[in-house]
C-alpha cells in the first residue's frame, strides 16, 4: 500500500509541509490516527505559560496549518480570555483544524440545559465539544461526592444535550486508568453512558500520569474489544513515558493520540504532541504533523529545558557534510526528533549552515521530512 502525503514549504519563519511516499508492509492494515492538540487548554497550564488571547490566536493558525485535526481551544466557562478567543477565533478560516470547546459535565441536580457551563459551551460555537466526567468510582464518591448511578446520568445527559444542539462530542474519561484498576465494570459504565448520549470518541485519560505503556495497552485492548465507539488517549508525563503511553494505546487501537505542543502542561506536562506525530509518522507510517509556533511576542513558548541549539549541539564540519547527503540527513534529525534531544530545531541557526538554502532545503524535503519549531 502505498500513502502519499502532502507537504508544503512555506518559508523559513512559518511551517514546512512535505511531500512523503511511504511504502507500508504488507501486514500492516492502515488507520488514520487524529492528532488532537490540547497546547491552548491543558498546556495552558503548565508553569510558566501564560498565553495571552493573540498568543492562543497566532498558535492556534499555526497548528491548523501544522495539519492537527483538532484544536481545543480552551474552558469558555472557566476565564473570559478563553470565550474571547471562541468568538476570535471563528474569524481564523482554519484549513485543516476543527475546533474544540473544553468543558465540564452538568452539574449534578440541575437538568443540563440550565446549566451555565452548557451554555458557555453552546456560545463558544465550536462544531465540536469536549467534555470531561469522572470514570473512577473513588472521584465520584469521594471528590464529586454524588452516587454512581447519578454520574452515569450526568454523563449522558450532558453529551446527549451538546449532541442534540447539532455538536460532536468527544468524551474524556478522566482517570480512567486508576478507575480501570479499581472497578473496570464501572469505568466501562461511564464510557457506555457516554456512548449512549451520542459520543463519537472516548478518550482514555491517564491523568495522574502514573501508568506504565504495558498496563495501557492491556487496557485499551479490553475496552477496544468491548466497546465499538472509536477510542483517543491522553496521557500525562508524571511517569516520563507519556509519549509511549501514547504509542502504546494507538498501537493497541486508539485512534486518536491527544497532547500538546513540546508536552507543555500542568505539573510534569502532557504527552509531546510533536514526538507523537514523528515517531507515528516515521514509525508508524499513519499520520503526519509538523509544526512551529511561537507566542506573539516571537519567543518560543517551548519549555526551556527542552530546547536545543541546533548550531550549539553540531557545529563540527562531518555534521554538515551529512546535511549535505539527504538519505543520511534524515536519519540525523529523526534521531534527533525521537530521542527527544533536540525539540525545538532553531531553523535560522540550520539553514546559515547550508550553503545554499533553497535547493538544500528541497533536497532534504524531497527525500525526508523535518519537524520544525522555532522562533522567527
Ligand atoms: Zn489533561
């Protein structure tokens, strides 16, 4: 089976798209995995970031043209800056991306159409909502204090009201790994109340970031052959392995990989979206992402400790001699993108390298791609 992808060149200061034929094996049945970016909500909360509403704004272009499916913009309810950027952001003509509204399920005692969280949600006028519900049974008793069953009701009602006012609703399961390990009956419960309010996507969340890539493929292999309703996965990095959390769950069928930009988030961060999409572009030949952004200010909004100077870490002349060798090139800078080395490639500190940009460029385009993200 052969898959061409498209990419594009635009300029040194913005994104670059490629064009890529792979050849898959013969054993491996293809699926498109979508790529759902979470940078302008769950990223927002990492330390240090503070985006204004131009930052969310110029970000959330520069995803779209990254080529991410989905785009969650943020928690309308929770800030003004947040339902700000809904009504802003309509104004984007976004090419590639749907976005996404953040929220919360209904509050419990009150019918859902009542609820003001409902309503920021509706305001926003995203085709598509993201809503958040407890599946561990320890959160529903212990932290939202309501019974199991008036969950379950909370659950539905709400997707099947955001359903009813023409929305896609994808479902996040919160906790649903430590839920899993608890009572896995009732974490499927939560999942089939969902379904049954119209869900279109159940996203498995490991929030505490504390389960291990062999447990979350077990796991997403039991609920893939339980439920029929497409799965996506979220994980957070309190155990370093997000990534191959993430990995691990699309391999054992999830089909929609949730992260952020550089794996910015609170306390330890999300799963890197950008490693996401290399290692399942390069690895697993089924998606692709590329992607520069940079607050409106023209820092990058990459965590410090992340970031590499290209010109810094390869400054010897075998170095670029190799640059000058496409087929050799590429697996340099995969490397590099895999082994999470170098996240944000300074493009201008590259490109003076070489001695001629453009044609350089477009033999290393032509025959691999590089993920960029930098500064301009
Ligand atoms: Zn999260």
């Amino acid at each position: 089976m052969v898959v061409r992808r498209w990419v594009a060149f635009e300029s040194l200061q913005t994104t670059v798209f490629w064009y890529l034929t792979i050849s898959t094996r013969d054993w491996y049945s293809m699926r498109t995995i979508e790529i759902y970016d979470t940078t302008l909500r769950d990223g927002s909360q990492g330390e240090g970031v503070n985006f204004s509403l131009e930052d969310k704004l110029s970000i959330a272009k520069r995803l779209d043209e990254a080529g991410v499916n989905f785009i969650e913009g943020g928690y309308p309810l929770s800030n003004p800056k947040d339902s700000q950027f809904f009504s802003r952001a309509a104004n984007l003509e976004l090419k590639n991306a749907q976005l996404c509204a953040f929220g919360m399920t209904r509050r419990r005692g009150m019918e859902a159409h009542l609820d003001p969280g409902m309503k920021a949600l509706l305001q926003a006028g995203t085709p598509v909502v993201t809503i958040v519900g407890k599946t561990s049974c320890f959160h529903v008793e212990t932290v939202l204090g309501v019974s199991l069953e008036e969950n379950l009701d909370m659950i539905r009602d709400t997707v099947a009201y955001l359903t009813s006012e023409a929305r896609e609703v994808f479902y996040d399961a919160e906790h649903f790994f430590d839920g899993w390990k608890l009572d896995s009956h009732y974490s499927l419960e939560t999942l089939r109340a969902a379904v049954q309010g119209g869900a279109t996507r159940l996203i498995l969340c490991d929030t505490n970031g504390g389960t291990l890539p062999t447990e979350v493929a077990t796991i997403v292999a039991e609920v893939t052959h339980t439920l029929a309703t497409p799965l996506g996965i979220h994980c957070h990095n309190d155990c370093d392995v997000a990534v191959a959390n993430t990995l691990s769950a699309i391999s054992a069928g999830c089909i929609q990989a949730q992260g952020t930009i550089n794996g910015i988030g609170e306390r330890c961060g999300n799963a890197d979206i950008i490693s996401i999409a290399a290692n399942l572009a390069l690895k697993i030949p089924e998606t692709m992402v590329l992607a520069k952004a940079h607050g409106e200010s023209g820092e990058p909004w990459c965590l410090p400790k992340r970031t590499v100077n290209l010109e810094a870490s390869h400054t010897s002349q075998n170095y670029h001699d190799l640059c000058m060798k496409p087929r050799i090139c590429h697996i340099v800078l995969v490397s590099h993108m895999l082994g999470r080395v170098l996240l944000l490639i300074r493009a201008e500190c590259m490109f003076t390298q070489l001695p001629s940009r453009p044609s350089r460029m477009s033999i290393l385009l032509q025959n691999w791609w590089v993920i960029l993200v930098g500064c301009s």
